[in-house]
C-alpha cells in the first residue's frame, strides 16, 4: 500500500509541479518518454524494495524514511542521467537534464513523496494493522 501511495503522490506531485512552473519536468527536446518512465520506475522498485526489507525487521524504525526516500530520489536521478545518456551519447545534456530536476524542483517533489509513503508503510508495521473488521465479524463471547 506504501508502494502505491508512494506512485501516487509523486505522479501527482510532478503533475502539480508542471501545472504550477508551466514547464516540463523534463525539458530536453527528442528525448521522449524512456528517461522518465525508466527513471520513476527504478524509483518505485528501489522505494518498494528498501521499504520492504525495513519492514521485515521486527521493531521498524522511523529513522528509516528519510534514508528511504534519499535512496529512491538518488536512484531516480541516475537511472534519468543514465536514461539520457543512452538517448543522446551525450554527458553534456545528461548532466544538464539531471540538474534541471534538482533545480527544478522534481528530485524535492520525489523525496517528499517518498519520504511521506516511508513513514505511513513503517507506521502501518509498526501498529500490527490487520484488515478492517466489521462489529458482527469479531468473536467476543461465542
């Protein structure tokens, strides 16, 4: 449920950012799709993976979310610098697409969400949460 919050509120989180700075989160002219789908997919595998192995541990700490969210915002960036320099054979416009999302503000927008979805999947361990149950399903005194 983290994983999906987390891919939530960063597609929503970029849109806004968008919508709010009239520009493209990645403004590269024929770069196409592949360098931000690739980079918001191994942002979601590395959030879903570092989350799940903090989870598995008994006591889960909330010192883990800003780690987590570090990671999947560095992960973010270099699978789009890596992305970039497939496309264009070119270290000049990688590492220029890659400063204009910290610049920018996208790499914030991912660390924020990530950040956010790390805590409530640590707080949801953490709790013992089960499925919701209604009045007549539980057995108090049969």
């Amino acid at each position: 449920m983290a994983t999906i919050a987390f891919f939530a509120l960063a597609v929503f989180g970029l849109g806004a950012l968008s919508v709010a700075t009239d520009r493209d989160i990645i403004d590269a002219p024929g770069l196409g799709q592949i360098p931000g789908v690739s980079g918001m997919v191994a942002a979601v595998v590395v959030f879903a993976l570092v989350l799940w192995a903090t989870v598995r541990r008994g006591h889960a700490s909330f010192g883990s979310a800003p780690v987590i969210a570090l990671l999947t915002a560095l992960v973010h960036l270099a699978t789009v610098w890596f992305a970039v320099l497939v496309a264009t054979s070119d270290v000049v416009v990688a590492t220029a697409v890659a400063g204009d999302l910290v610049r920018g503000g996208a790499s914030l927008v991912l660390l924020a969400a990530a950040a956010g979805a790390a805590w409530g999947g640590i707080a949801l361990r953490r709790t013992k949460s089960a499925q919701p149950r209604w009045p007549w399903e539980r057995d108090e005194g049969e």
